[in-house]
C-alpha cells in the first residue's frame, strides 16, 4: 500500500504519491516510520491530541475529521493537486472511523483471499484459532488476532492482506444489529461459521430473537457458491438454515449431521479423544485424538475440519491442523503452573453461563486434591442475569471443593451453591481480586486446581499473574 492508495480509497482520486505505508495504526504509541496514523474518536481521549505525536514517530500520514493547524489534504484540494504530495499530512474526511473502514473496505478489493467468518456467542476467538491452524497445512492464511474482531480490529486486519494470502479467517464480534452486516461488507465472507446463540449481549439486544437475527447478518451475507457451516445441537443456529442462500454443512453430536462426534473421552489436561464421522459426500471414520482442553472443544473441532473439507483439504492435512495448534495461538482456556505446584486454569478472557459450565465441566474432568473456582460478575446478560448466575452456581455446587466469588452478580453463584448442598465453609464470598489472590497464596497445595473465569472487565487476569509470578 502507499499514500496514493489511500488518497484514491478516500477521495476517488488517484494522484502522484508513491511513499509506502508501512502499516496502519489507531495508537500512536505503534507508529514507526512510514505509518498511516488514524486519529480515532474517543470516550476518554481523541486521537486527533496525538496526530503530532505520530508525526514525530514518523507516521507520513493521519486521517482526521479535524482541522489542526497541520499540512492538510481534502477533497476539495485534491481536485487541483499538481505536485507531489509532501508529507507527513493529514487526510481529512467527514469522519475518521468511517474513512478506516472505507480504506479496507477499498484494500480487501484489491484481492482474492477466500474468507472465513466466525460468530457465535460462546467459542469464536478458539474456532478462529483451530480453523486458521487446519487451513494453514495447505494455504497461506491470515486471520485478526487478539480481540480485533470489531467495526475497528476487522479493518485493521483487513489492511495487512497481501497478495501472498490465499484464506483470510475473521473473528466477528458484535454488540449490537446490524454490526456484523457491516463487517461482512468489509470482508465479503465466503464461508460463515456459528457457534451457537446464547444470552451474551442480551442486556444491549433485549431478546434472544435479536441475538440470532444479528448473528444471522453472517450468513445472510454469503454468496449463492459460499458455505454456511452450522450447529445442529442448537436449534437457533440451525433456524439460519432459511436465511441463507449458502450451501449449508452441519456439525453435532447427532448422527444427522453433516460432521459428528461421539464416543468423547476428556482426558483431563492431555486433551479430548472421540470418533469422527463424515455423512457426506460420502461416509468416512476417523479416530482423533487432540490437545483440546474440554469436552465442548469436541465442536470448536468439528468447525475446524468441516471448514477444511469445505476449502477442500483432504482427512491427513486436516487432522494434522487439529493436532498442530501453533504455541503463539491465543486460546482462551489454558493451563498454567500456580503457586506451591498447584495448576491454574486461566480462562479470564470473557465469560458466558454456557462457558462456564463448560470450564466447570473440565475442572470436575481433573484429578485434583482440591478443585477450586474463583468465579466472577458475567456481564451484559440482561434479564437473564440472575438465573445464568444461578446455572452457574448450581453446576459449581456439583464439582467444587472451594468456590470464591468476586462481584455483586456473582453472589447469585454462591446462593445458589448453597442452596444446592455446597456447605457454608466451602464459600467464600470476596469484593475485589486483590483479596482473591491474597487468600489463594495462603492456601494453595500441591495438585490443586483452580478455575479463574469472569468477564473480561472484571480483570481476573490480575489473579492469574499474581499467582503465576508467585514463588514456589
């Protein structure tokens, strides 16, 4: 890319400004010389009070919705550009986030990587992972890491596809209708994949129904020659069957999937173990055994190979993508070593009722001299809070040894471990991490197990690096 690239995507006008672009940012504190520097609105801050910053960093240009007093190109001034544009300068547009999103929107254009996007409530960040790892054994594959999987992170990630890309793999979050419609006008998806649907951003959506109509933006998005890749085991997925002008594959635990699993064995922290088999195009068998902590990793799996046999790939490259999970791959539940030889499951990420239980269900896999959980707030459930509090506290009842929790909503998990037969003294109730990891290096022994899990706001993080950093 260069700064006539960028001119052209924002102004239709094409003119002399061969300078490259190195990469684009929206921190100023990322700029190296030859970045474009997007000057982003902002709750707390503008970028537009570090467009000098970035200049002095090298950036060799900014896009920015205000005038600063700095060298600037308009629309109307690029009309009557005869010189070389000298830079650095800044681009100005109506506004900035919009000229980020035309600017990908423009660059993705420029090539032909066939697309993969992913949404869900529960399980999106690891299926991205597992997906990009398969199509990786045949083809040259980026994919949006970390949490760039919003109106932000997708263009940011959109902007580093290259000629050399052959699958781009897509994360797709979303707060709100009509968000991942506009993703996947950035992207234009080839095949979507859905997890499932589930009460996450219930409190911004209202109803499940609004849930699963701004899910099925993906799949309404695919082209007639795409491929909708759905859940069976989850009948809300499956009513997107209608939505879609895809051809439709699905995955389960039923027979009557395209792709199912049975005879699941978790082996604790070496991973899962089942039979796969194929119904079409025609009926094969595979024994797989993977380093998947979960027994719900069983259908981030099926996802990954159903993606492969849609992009072609044969059996072999497919389960040596499953089995091959890049160390640097940004899973969301991983297994750590904890103060005094105990193990610490970090699964701080984020947090849903369903993923939860599902990190509850691994904990009670576990052999352990104490299973213990510090379980924090679940953001965003609306109506649904108090009852997904209380799945949660009723599951935890069943498997746990000690439950800490930490927040207001997560008193609903301890009531209801109570009222489920956990005993008084089995309960600690806390405000804050700070008294979490206070009590957790006093008490934690060898082979004991701990689950740490809350949404991502309540920075439960924290306990993990306190206690990982923790002499023993």
């Amino acid at each position: 890319m260069n700064l006539a690239d960028v001119i052209e995507s924002l102004t239709g006008n094409r003119i002399e400004a061969p300078q490259p672009i190195s990469h684009v940012v929206v921190d100023s504190r990322q700029v190296t010389p030859g970045s474009l520097f997007v000057a982003l609105p902002g709750e707390h801050t503008d970028g537009h009070q570090f467009v000098k910053q970035a200049f002095e960093r090298g950036a060799i240009a900014a896009i920015t919705h205000l005038d600063l007093g700095l060298p600037i190109l308009d629309k109307s001034k690029i009309k009557n550009q005869k010189s070389k544009i000298e830079t650095p300068v800044c681009i100005r547009v109506e506004n900035s986030l919009v000229g980020l999103q035309q600017l990908a929107r423009f660059w993705r254009r420029k090539f032909k990587p066939r697309v993969v996007g992913i949404t869900g409530s529960v399980g999106k960040s690891t299926s991205k992972e597992l997906i990009a790892s398969v199509l990786a054994t045949h083809f040259r594959v980026l994919k949006n890491e970390g949490n760039l999987n919003n109106e932000i992170g997708l263009p940011l990630t959109l902007l580093q596809l290259n000629e050399t890309h052959e699958y781009l793999v897509l994360e797709m979050g979303m707060y709100n209708l009509g968000e991942i419609a506009l993703l996947s006008d950035f992207a234009q998806p080839h095949i979507g994949v859905v997890t499932n649907i589930g009460p996450t951003h219930l409190e911004r959506l209202g109803t499940i129904a609004r849930i699963v109509q701004a899910k099925s933006e993906l799949v309404q998005a695919l082209p007639a020659d795409g491929v909708a890749i759905l859940n069976y085991d989850d009948p809300l997925v499956m009513s997107m069957t209608a939505q879609t002008q895809a051809r439709v594959l699905t995955y389960g635990l039923s027979p009557e999937s395209d792709l199912w699993a049975s005879d699941i064995i978790s082996l604790g922290l070496e991973g899962i173990k089942f039979t796969l088999t194929q119904n079409k195009p025609k009926s094969k068998i595979q024994n797989i055994k993977l380093p998947l902590l979960g027994r719900h990793s069983v259908h981030t799996a099926l996802r990954a190979a159903l993606v492969g046999l849609a992009a072609g790939l044969d059996w072999t490259e497919i389960i040596i993508g499953l089995q091959s999970l890049p160390s640097t791959a940004q899973l969301r539940l991983v297994s750590v070593a904890g103060p005094n030889h105990s193990i610490i499951l970090d699964d701080t990420y984020n947090a849903s009722p369903a993923s939860t239980i599902a990190a509850l269900n691994l904990l009670n896999d576990l052999t352990a001299a104490k299973k213990i959980a510090v379980l924090g707030d679940m953001l965003e459930l609306g109506s649904f809070e108090e009852e997904g509090h209380r799945k949660v506290g009723g599951r935890a009842a069943q498997i746990v040894d000690l439950l800490i929790t930490i927040g207001s909503r997560a008193k609903f998990i301890a009531d209801e471990a109570r009222a489920c037969g956990l005993k008084p003294a089995q309960i600690l109730e806390l405000e804050n991490n700070s008294s979490a990891i206070s009590y957790l290096q006093q008490i934690l022994s060898p082979d004991d197990v701990v689950l740490i899990k809350g949404s991502n706001s309540q920075k439960m993080n924290e306990i993990v690096s306190a206690l990982t950093d923790f002499g023993f």
